[in-house]
C-alpha cells in the first residue's frame, strides 16, 4: 500500500496510508513560455502486492498539440522503441 510523507508546521508527523482502490493524482503544471502551460496528471502504482511503487505521467487527456509542444521543447523524451529479433 502507498504511503505518503505527512507532514505539520515543516516537520515530518508520520505517513499516510493509501488504500489500493483508492484513487488519487496530483498535477505537474509545465511551463512552456510567459503565456503557455500543460498540466500533467501524476498518478501512483503499486506492484507487488503494494511493495514497490512508482509515480508516472499519465498522458492520455493530453491533446495531441500538447503533447509535440513537450517534445519540441524536450520536456517529454519519447521511448525508443526495441529492437525486435526474429529466432531463424
């Protein structure tokens, strides 16, 4: 399961916990220029039974416009793609 630093006043109280089927996100706001910005949602997922947890963009309610002006600006580096070997 998840937890999340919690935190008062500056200093650290302890952890919050996230139920696996609970749902949350938070938004990376990116600045392109003075009167352009994207907003990216980050989400968070468990593997192995809540033991390992990685944070990723999620980039599906990104316009395609948004998305090439994050890779003109090279905010988004896109994955190459693997090279596939065929067993003669």
């Amino acid at each position: 399961m998840p937890k999340l630093p919690a935190y008062r006043s500056n200093q650290l109280t302890g952890w919050v916990s996230i139920p696996e089927k609970q749902g949350f996100g938070w938004v990376l706001r990116l600045t392109l220029s003075n009167r352009l910005s994207v907003s990216v949602p980050v989400r968070v997922k468990t593997q192995d039974r809540g033991w390992t947890q990685f944070f990723y963009a999620e980039l599906d309610g990104l316009t395609p416009w948004q998305l090439d002006q994050l890779e003109a600006r090279r905010i988004l580096q896109p994955a190459q793609p693997h090279a596939e070997t065929v067993a003669a």
